[in-house]
C-alpha cells in the first residue's frame, strides 16, 4: 500500500503545523518539514519540541530564508525531499503541501488512490505555447536573471532587469531541456524524486539556470520531471484543489465549503482560511476516518464562474467568493500609518519591511508603484484596488501568510481610516505629524492642481495660508476620530519618544523601535 512522505514547506502558526503532522502520521505516513528561517526562531522551537520524538516527522537539514518568486523555494523543497528520502526509506510518494492545505479526502481513499495507478502527478505544461501565465512576466522569467525579491527589492529587482534589458544581456535555456510550466503542488513516485535528485545532482549548468528564474517554483520541478520520466507515466494534474479569482489571486474557503470540497476529484485543498476553525476541525477528522467512497461532482469551478460573472440588478459585478467576508478577520492587525509627506511615511515603511518581519506596501489607494506582492493583477492598477479596498486588504494578510500588515494612508482619506477602525480586526493608527512650511504647500497646490501651472506669483501666494489650514485640519480630523490604539511621531519629538510609540504601534522590542526611530532623514522633506 501506499505511502506518502509529505512535504512541508510552512513558515507560520506553528500549533496547526504540529496538529497537522500528527493526523498525518497518525495514519501511517510520514512528513518532512522545512520552516522559513525568516519566521520566529521561537516558533521552530516550539514545533522541534513537539515533533522530534515522532518517528514518522523530519526536518530539513538546514533553514533557508524564503521569499515568494525565488529560487530559495525551491532549494527549500528540494533540502525537505533530501531528508524524507533518507528518513523513510518506505515511502511510496512524495506530495508537496503548505500549511494551508488541509485533506478532502480519507487516507484510505488516498492511499487506494495512489495505488490504482503507477503514474506521477504534476502539471507541467508547454511554457511557450501554453497560456498558463495570465499577468506579468512571461518570457522574460527565463531569459533575464533575478538576484532580488520583487516584493522586498521591488527597486533593485526593476533596475536590474531594466538594465539587462536595455544592454541586451539576454540568455539562452539549457538546449537540451524543454521548459514547462505549471502547479507547485505536485505528488512524485519514489523512483521519480530519485532520478530529479539524481539529475540536480549531475547537472550544475541547469541548476544554476533556475537559481536566477523568476517563480521557479512554477517551472523547476515541472520540466525537470518530465525530462526523466516517460510521458505515459505523468498525469500533468495536481491532487491539490485550489481555484483564483477573476483578479488570479487563489479562492480562501471558509466553514460553509465542506461539502463543496468533498465533492472535488482531489486529495487535499488550498487555502483553508485560518479563520475557519470549524472546517479545519472536520477535515482534519476526515483524513483518519475510514470512508473508502466520494461522490465527486466537481461542481466548484463551474459555480464560481456563475457567481463571478452573472452580475446582479443594478450591479456591475457579481459577489466574488473573496468578497463574501467584508471584514478583515479576527485575530489580525492591520497598522495604519497615516501621513501628509508620502516620502516620510515610505521612509518608515522601507525601514519596517528592512528590520522587522512585519510586510508592509506603501500608498497602496494612491500611487501605482505601492510595493505590492505580485497579485495576479489585482495591483496592477489603482483603479481595481479601489473596487474592492477591504477585499484588496484582506488578501494581501493572505498573500503576505502574515496575521500583521502595515499599509501609508493619506490623512484626507478620513473615511477609509474609519472604515478600517471599525473592522473586526485589530486595528491601530500612527499619525506622523508634518510641518508645512511655504515650499512644502507650493509643491502640494501644483501638484493637485489648486491653481495653473501659470499662475501668477500672487495668487499662490494668497493661497498658501488657506492649503496650509487645510492640510493641519486633516490631521486634526485624524485625531478627534478617538481610535482605540492611536500613537504619533515627529521630528519635534526625542527618538526615545517616538522609539516608544512605535514599539506600542507595531508590537516590537524597543531596540528594533529605536533603529526604526533613526532611520536616516525619516522627517526630512
């Protein structure tokens, strides 16, 4: 019968990543974990105390820092494979997971599944010709390299593959390897992962390929599989179901999806809301429950196209699955920094996402460039971000796998900043307080078009006091809203001073707030 080593790459919530590798040694499987060096090490110690006696549970022989579209991923997955490979000589297969997968299916009816047919499965489609890449980059993941993090390097990760563009220095893929395309979550036959190993091991050229690819994660394993495997022996289908939206960001599932899911041709799902804690409980009994027969209907895609795109009376657009929960959810906490000078603010920003684990996008409702995740489109545009500002917010805490997110307000977005201080979710504020001094307004009338670019002298000048006025009873709007946790910086302050607001503000030790206090030119204009 079959045996499945499953392969953990997970980097939070810590007791449901020790509560899911028990279920699944518990029904004779194993599981090899490799947890992000870039989460709390406090976390990793808690899951090693409470997992290492399990002779069914390994860990990956060292800790990468990992970062969504690199290749750390990969070597990640690869360093968790090398171990369950060594530590379970008797598992059958290898299945990828994340800890926001959860089982829809028994594991009797998966391990009767596997056995039914001596095949792999893994999506791997043409990377040229299909049109599996919806937004961004295509061909340029391939033919540029990518030293930096789009999401925490977004700067140098542009100008780098600006100026490669522009001199030309483009590369060529390994000739003898044809690349494909496809899910990162796939299940691998023994035989299979020992000849991908065998391969990475003998062939350094293309290794060095896929350490500079863009979202190798999406490519790696899905070409190499198929360069050592015959054809007739891979189903190019995950066993993971998952669905996106209209918008390419992957559909949450809540309480009410537990029949929906079962009735799915798949062994596991992603993402299960952290929030759902009731169909977290029932899938999690499901997978050690003995039923061998699904009704399998896989009705779910259909359904969510309905509903997506049938439109309502009097509604452009109709309820998307993510938009069903118009909260931000419980047990999150959303930072709100609030600030007239938009360089002061990104300033701080640059420096939180530099010293702390904490993500954090700039002017996300009021400029393009806001230092946002790849969101399958979604961020593309300020126009889409503003249809949906909750649903747009939720997801990033998704996208980030982060229970905390600091986002730049305008202090003029009075109503935004209210909206998200009643939200079920903690939410706090951070006012930094702005002098505005004559060139500070100049620059503001003529850039939001108070007067002509013409305009004679005299008439700025007239109309300096009356913007100056308007933009401090901004700020003064911001502080009589009464928020329950509100805070405020300004360089008239001692860093000791705003070290301490900022540690209450974001939850931090106070050396990490007093490097953030000092970060260079913070108030400068």
């Amino acid at each position: 019968m079959a045996k499945i080593a499953f392969i953990l790459l997970t980097h939070k919530d810590p007791k449901g990543l020790i509560a899911q590798a028990r279920r699944l040694t518990d029904t004779g499987d194993y599981v090899s974990i490799h947890f992000d060096a870039r989460a709390s090490d406090e976390d990793f110690a808690l899951i090693y105390a409470a997992l290492r006696d399990n002779p069914g549970v390994t860990f990956a022989a060292r800790r990468l820092k990992c970062g969504w579209g690199e290749w750390s991923l990969v070597a990640a997955s690869l360093l968790a494979v090398r171990a369950a490979v060594k530590a379970f000589p008797r598992a059958t297969h290898f299945y990828m997971l994340s800890g926001d997968c959860m089982p829809v299916k028994t594991a009797v009816y998966a391990h009767t599944f596997l056995d039914d047919e001596d095949v792999d499965y893994i999506e791997n489609f043409d990377f040229f010709d299909s049109d599996w890449i919806k937004t961004g980059f295509k061909e340029e993941r391939l033919f540029y390299r990518f030293w930096f993090n789009e999401r925490t390097q977004s700067k140098l990760f542009y100008a780098s593959y600006e100026i490669q563009k522009r001199l030309g220095l483009t590369r060529e893929v390994p000739r003898d390897i044809q690349v494909m395309i496809g899910s990162q979550w796939w299940c691998l036959r023994r035989q299979t992962i020992e000849k991908v190993l065998d391969f990475c091991d003998s062939r350094p050229d293309v290794m060095r390929f896929f350490a500079t690819t863009w979202i190798p994660d999406e490519t790696f394993f899905q070409t190499i599989v198929p360069h050592v495997v015959p054809k007739n022996e891979i189903r190019s289908r995950t066993l993971t179901f998952l669905m996106f939206t209209d918008y390419g960001m992957p559909v949450t599932f809540y309480n009410d999806h537990y029949d929906l899911l079962l009735g799915q041709d798949f062994l596991f799902a992603r993402k299960i809301s952290t929030d759902a804690i009731e169909l977290r409980q029932r899938l999690g009994a499901l997978w050690q429950a003995d039923q061998q027969a699904f009704s399998i209907s896989n009705e779910a895609v259909g359904l969510h196209r309905f509903l997506t795109q049938r439109g309502r009376i009097g509604r452009r657009f109709g309820e998307r699955f993510w938009e069903v929960e118009g909260n931000l959810g419980r047990g999150r906490t959303l930072l709100m920094i609030v600030c007239k000078k938009w360089h002061v603010a990104k300033r701080l920003t640059e420096a939180v996402r530099r010293e702390t684990p904490i993500p954090a996008v700039d002017y996300l409702f009021n400029e393009q460039d806001a230092a946002l995740p790849d969101m399958g489109g979604v961020e593309k545009t300020i126009e889409k971000r503003e249809r949906h500002r909750k649903a747009l917010v939720r997801i990033l805490f998704d996208q980030f796998g982060s229970r905390q997110l600091a986002i730049c307000l305008d202090p003029a977005a009075l109503g935004l900043v209210q909206d998200f201080a009643d939200d079920k979710a903690e939410v706090r504020a951070l006012l930094i307080e702005s002098d505005f001094d004559d060139d500070y307004v100049r620059g503001h009338i003529g850039r939001t078009g108070l007067a002509r670019a013409d305009a004679a002298e005299s008439t700025i000048n007239r109309l300096v006091p009356s913007v100056r006025s308007a933009l401090e009873h901004e700020a003064d709007r911001i502080c009589d809203l009464e928020l329950g946790s509100f805070h405020t910086i300004s360089s008239d302050r001692p860093d000791a001073e705003n070290a301490a607001a900022l540690a209450q503000f974001m939850g931090i030790d106070m050396d990490t707030a007093w490097r953030l206090a000092q970060t260079d030119h913070l108030f400068a204009d």
